[in-house]
C-alpha cells in the first residue's frame, strides 16, 4: 500500500483527524447524534482493533464512513491508530 497523508502524524493526531468524530478522541464520547450504534473504541485490544480497521479498508466489513475514511492508509496508520486506542483506557476482557 502506498504512503498516505498521516504517515508523518504522531498516532494521537491521526485518531483526531480519523477517528474523533465519531468515536471520540479520549473519552469515547459520541460528538454527535448518529442513526446506529458507534462502538467505544478506548481500551480495544489492538490486534482485535486493527483486524477490524483492516478489514473496512479492504471492504471485508461494510460501513459507508469506515470504507471511506480508511481506503487509503497503510497498515502502519492502522496499526498505530489500534495501539493508540489500545493504550488509552481501561483494558477490555
């Protein structure tokens, strides 16, 4: 996959451009109203966490913002976004 434009942010950045919006940056607060459910994604395990991002970018899961927002970034975005989130909060079981 070729580079994308967060290559050259720090992890914390890219989860404010990608991720805040919806999920939320730290708190896991939905900023705004949405017609389905968003999960929390504060504490995530990051295997867990970027199979799943992987798996939208590649369109192996469908969501039409996921798809969208994830298309182009490497495994290394995806990666440092599941640490981030990973090491955030609370451990999940």
């Amino acid at each position: 996959m070729p580079s994308s434009a967060l290559d050259d942010f720090l992890p914390e950045e890219k989860a404010y451009y990608l991720c805040a919006g919806c999920h939320g940056p730290e708190t896991g607060a939905v900023l705004y109203p949405m017609p389905h459910d968003i999960p929390t994604i504060i504490g995530q395990k990051k295997d867990y966490l970027l199979k799943q991002l992987i798996a939208y970018r590649e369109g192996h899961r469908e969501h039409p913002n996921m798809s969208g927002i994830l298309g182009n970034y490497s495994d290394q975005n995806l990666a440092d976004l599941a640490e981030y989130y990973q090491n955030l909060g609370p451990k999940r079981p």
